[in-house]
C-alpha cells in the first residue's frame, strides 16, 4: 500500500487489515505509515512500515524485497502515493510538472512492474491503481495532475494486458471527492484562484457532484476491497468511478 501515512491510503490499509491480510505501509512520511501501523496493530494484523522516496533509483524493487521479507508474500498492490499541484494552465513550471510525473507516474509504473515479477512466481495478484476523475475532465488550474492520472489510466489499461496471462489484474479506482488532507490543500489553493472564501468554494464543489454528496476514504476502500477479493476476480483492465458522476458533470 503506497501513499499509507493518511488520507485514502490509510483507510484502505485499514480496510485490508480489518479483512485479515497483512499490510507493507509505504511512505515517504515514516512517522505518518508508522500511525498507521499502530492503528493495524490494535486489530492485531501482521504489517510493516517501509519509509522509502519511490522515485529513488531501485526504490519500487526495494519495496517489493521489503514487503515479501517481512510478510511472507506479495498478493495486492495499490498504488495510492500521488502529490498534486494547483496553477494556471500558463503559470505551470517545468519543475512541478516534473515533480507530479516522477511520483504520480514513473514511480507508479515501475511499482507495477515491480510487483508484476513478484506475483508472477506465485501465480498472479492483483493491482490497483489510485487515478482520479481529473483525468477525464478539463482542469486549466490542474492540468499536470490531471495528465498524470491520464498517464495512470494508460499504464493501467496497457499492463492489464501485458500481464492478463500471468494471471494478474490491473484495474484503477477514480475517487471522487473526499475529505482528505490533499483535499482540503487543494481546495483553499482553488479558492484563492476563484477569489472565493473556502467554505463557499467547497460547497460550490459539492453541489456540483451528481449526487449531492462527497464520498469518504473508508466508501472508496470498499471499492478497492472489492477488486482486491474474489467477486473481482475477471475484472481487468477497468476503471471503477467512485465519484457521485462527477467526471460527467
């Protein structure tokens, strides 16, 4: 599980450990993987924390070693960890854009193929990657988050059937949204933007959603759960909306 230290990843973590499976935390944020951990530790779930800068060279084939050492195996990847960058489309800087593509997605591609060769000497797994609805809309004040959750989609479809024969599923979850750390960051950086204050903006943003609503980190970790069990199982290649429509809106 990358991006472990709070937000959606801590919640789907949690999620896992509740189901009975061990959990590899994984953050640059060790400290933040380490909370996690000791709320694993209260449902008495085997885990370990793995504080590591995935775009650090070999850091995705180091995680891997790390988890399969310290839990025994390697049968699910969710690739959560993701930074983000609010700016108008003229104002976008070579350095955050490079900065969003390193985690968001070369980091997150040689996790799955880091992974893939793992689960391939055991006879297949599962991964999950987080992208976002972002992807799929146009977003001038988000436009290098909103291409590299593009990116997340391509490398997903694209590894679904590079890797289908071994008995591996890729498949991405978009969530809506939530009431996270990253969110509210983004929000008070959109508000700004739109000269709003924060409370009006992030209401204006609610109603926007289909359903009226925002989801939860803990609502969106079913949706991984799901594809990570076994009515999951022939599902490859998809992308799970857990968004209220908004990506249609």
């Amino acid at each position: 599980m990358t991006g472990a230290a709070q937000g959606l990843g801590r919640a789907v973590a949690l999620a896992f450990a509740r189901e009975g499976a061990g959990v590899a935390l994984v953050d640059r944020d060790g400290n933040g993987a380490a909370g996690t951990g000791s709320e694993i530790a209260k449902l008495a779930r085997p885990c370990c924390v793995i504080a590591i800068d995935l775009t650090a060279p070999d850091a995705p084939r180091q995680m891997v070693a790390r988890a399969v050492a310290e839990l025994g195996r390697l049968d699910v990847l969710v690739n959560n960890a993701a930074v983000w960058a609010v700016e108008p489309f003229l104002e976008i800087t070579e350095e955050s854009w490079d900065r969003l593509f390193a985690i968001n997605v070369r980091a997150l591609l040689f996790c799955v193929q880091a992974a893939a060769r793992q689960m391939m000497t055991s006879g297949g797994g599962r991964i999950i990657n987080i992208s976002s609805p972002a992807s799929r809309m146009g977003l001038p004040n988000y436009t290098a988050y909103a291409a590299s959750k593009a990116a997340v989609d391509s490398i997903t479809r694209s590894a679904c059937v590079a890797l289908g024969r071994h008995q591996i599923t890729v498949n991405a979850v978009a969530p809506g949204r939530m009431d996270t750390e990253m969110q509210r960051e983004t929000e008070q950086r959109f508000a700004a933007l739109a000269g709003m204050d924060v409370a009006s903006f992030v209401e204006s943003r609610t109603k926007d959603v289909p359903l009226g609503r925002r989801t939860t980190p803990e609502e969106v970790a079913q949706a991984v759960l799901w594809l990570a069990g076994s009515q999951g199982a022939f599902v490859t290649g998809a992308r799970m909306n857990i968004s209220g429509g908004l990506e249609l809106s």
